[in-house]
C-alpha cells in the first residue's frame, strides 16, 4: 500500500474518532494501534530520508517551504501569500502546489481562466489574488519544478505549500507552523490525534511560527510557549496572528463594507463557508452584535445544486432589509466560476479577506531572514 494512501485512511479514520470519541469509545479503541502502525512507518520512511537511502533533491535556486505537522488548517495559505506579497515585488516568484482536491490530474500551470476543478481551491485563490505569481500544481512537486525551469528560466525563487512532509525536496528555508490551538507537544499521532508526523520531527524546520495566536497576547504567554516548545538552537521562533479586513463585493469587486456600515444599516449575515475552524471568524463577525447565521461545509467542499438551494433558502428566510452573505477568499475563488450559485444572490455575496501579522514586533526580523536567504541563494 502507498504511504499516501495509507496516510488518507489514518486521516478519514482520525476524523471520525475525533468527532465520534465521546459516544464510540470503542472507535479510539481501534484508531489506538492504528495510531501505532502509522507512527512506524512514518519513523521507518523519515529515517530512510535522513540517512539518504531516499534521496531529496536540492535546486539551485530559492526554495521555501510552508507546512505543518498537525493535520487541518494551521494558516499554511495565509502565510504562503505573506511571503509571495512580500517576494513578488522584488523576484520572479513561483507557487507549488499539490493542489489538493482538484478535478485533474498531472501538472497544470495556472493561466487566464483557470478554476478550482483544475488548481483546487487554494492555489486557485493565490492565483486570482497574485497575478505576478507562476502558480503550478503537481502531485510530483519535483517534476513541477523542473517544468517550471524549463518553461520560465527567468524564475527566481519557489514557494512550495503544504510540503513539510514532501521529502523528496530538501528546502533551502523550511518555515513549519504550529497551531496555538493545538500545540503539537499535546496532541497524538493520527489516527488517535490529528499529527501527521511525531512531534519531535518539528525539528527538521528551520523556522516555527505559533500561528493564530491572540492578537492581545501577552510576553508571559509567549515565554510559557518558548519552554514548551523548546526550539533547538539552529531554529527561530515568531508568533503570527490573523487579522481580518475590510468586507468587499465578490462579483462586484468596487463594493466594500465597513464595520460601521454594517452596525448603522442592522445588517444581517449569513457566514457561508467551507474551511476549517470556522468558529473563529463566526466569533469575529458577532463582535459587534450583529446577526450571524452559518452555513458550514466540510473544508475544500465545493458547492453543488442541493448545496446552492439552501443558500437561497437560508438568505430568503433571514430577517431584516439588510442582509449579506459572507464568505472566505478560499471560498470565493470557488464560487467564481460556480454554475450552482444563484444570480440573484451575486450582489449579496463578500468576501472578509485575511492577514497575517507578526506579534512582539518581530515583523522585521522575519522579513530580513527571508531577504537575506533569497539574496544569498539566487
């Protein structure tokens, strides 16, 4: 059985222990030695790297890699466009993908009209929002890069998403998230938990980043989280948080909406969304009283008739003359081109964009340590 394939199982079934655990105690029983057999052959396959029997290719250029060890949404694509935001002004970037949930197969390369069946949502959302940005998506990443070499040999740097554990490339800058929320020192080895990998491989990174921590998060707090996660010596620490903007129009992009818009008109809004850890923005979006309903899809769901029915139904049924739908920029991109979404409810459909920002000031030492990596390797 391929590792990929024996790492989707431990994942389904980690989703399903994590949601059934308190009423199927006997389904932690058997995701448990699951949980065994799967940290065995992740043990046995990162060895087969470390000790070079599996080989990892290293390019001649700048390669940055953003991933995590803790399986759903730690804020890789965020961060992933901090840094093209940041490159994209000084360098002929590129963005590497798997591309995962995507309708094709083999390597694509993002061009004008290019949707979420062909790149998947995320790198389908870096492409609608980085246009200076090569975006190509490969289940091979190595074989993207080499496309990629051949076909623009004017690119200077390559950002690879979601790639902690592709080991068949060796970085030159491996930037690993850990999620506040579920600091890997906690957590359990998939199927039982939601680790990919044991927590001890987070010392393969060469940068951590504690992501969505408070924004009102305090020194103390930040030194309790230096002893737990006890960086190695070789290894820099910055705690990131996120930052939500301004509402704008999806299909009518010169429309946007304020905070203080929405309280003087008693907006109503329905959240629709299909990402993971959506409570954190229902939580930002209710802040200031206003009427939040949700509509949750499972993360990289796309919408299809039944789906776009009940959104008209759920936006007709909402009280009020004011009323908005909401939704991420992942989910925008998918619905860009979605034949399922009803016109009449195109004017009513925003999208909150999201940041990230470094906390205690260390903006600047994070953006000179890429600087100077990419200075010195291109």
């Amino acid at each position: 059985m391929k590792f990929r394939l024996f790492h989707y199982i431990c994942t389904e079934v980690g989703r399903a222990a994590v949601v059934l655990e308190k009423s199927l105690t006997y389904l932690k029983a058997l995701a448990y030695p699951i949980g065994w057999i799967y940290a065995l052959a992740v043990r046995i396959r990162n060895n087969l790297y470390d000790k070079g029997v599996c080989r990892s290719v290293k390019f001649g250029k700048p390669v940055i890699s953003v991933g995590n060890i803790t399986a759903g949404g730690t804020g890789k694509t965020p961060h992933v466009e901090y840094l093209l935001h940041r490159l994209e002004k000084r360098y002929k970037v590129a963005m590497v993908s798997r591309g995962y949930k995507r309708k094709s197969k083999g390597f694509h390369e993002a061009s004008e009209g290019a949707d979420c069946f062909l790149l998947g949502d995320e790198p389908c959302q870096i492409h609608r929002k980085h246009r200076g940005v090569v975006v190509a998506v490969d289940k091979d990443r190595r074989h993207a890069i080499h496309r990629l070499m051949a076909v623009h040999p004017d690119l200077q740097v390559y950002v690879l998403d979601d790639a902690f554990q592709y080991r068949k490339i060796q970085p030159g800058l491996s930037i690993l998230l850990l999620d506040y929320n579920r600091m890997v020192e906690d957590d359990r080895i998939m199927p039982y938990g939601w680790l990919r990998e044991p927590a001890s491989a987070k010392d393969r990174a060469d940068v951590l980043v504690i992501s969505k921590c408070p924004s009102d998060m305090k020194p103390i707090e930040a030194r309790q989280l230096l002893k737990q996660v006890r960086p190695r010596p070789y290894q820099k620490l910055f705690y990131s948080t996120f930052r939500y903007g301004q509402l704008r129009g999806v299909f009518h992009t010169d429309r946007k909406l304020s905070a203080k818009s929405l309280a003087e008109n008693d907006t109503s809004i329905l959240l629709c969304t299909a990402i993971a850890e959506p409570e954190v923005l229902e939580a930002h979006l209710k802040k200031s009283g206003r009427r939040v309903e949700t509509l949750y899809y499972p993360d990289h769901h796309y919408m299809d008739q039944k789906d776009a029915d009940e959104l008209q139904r759920r936006f007709d049924a909402m009280p009020g003359a004011s009323k908005i739908i909401v939704v991420t920029d992942k989910d925008a991109a998918k619905l860009s081109n979605n034949p399922y979404l009803p016109e009449a409810l195109k004017e009513a459909v925003y999208c909150i964009p999201l940041k990230v920002e470094f906390l205690f000031d260390k903006v600047e030492s994070f953006d000179k340590m890429i600087d100077e990596y990419v200075a010195a390797n291109c």
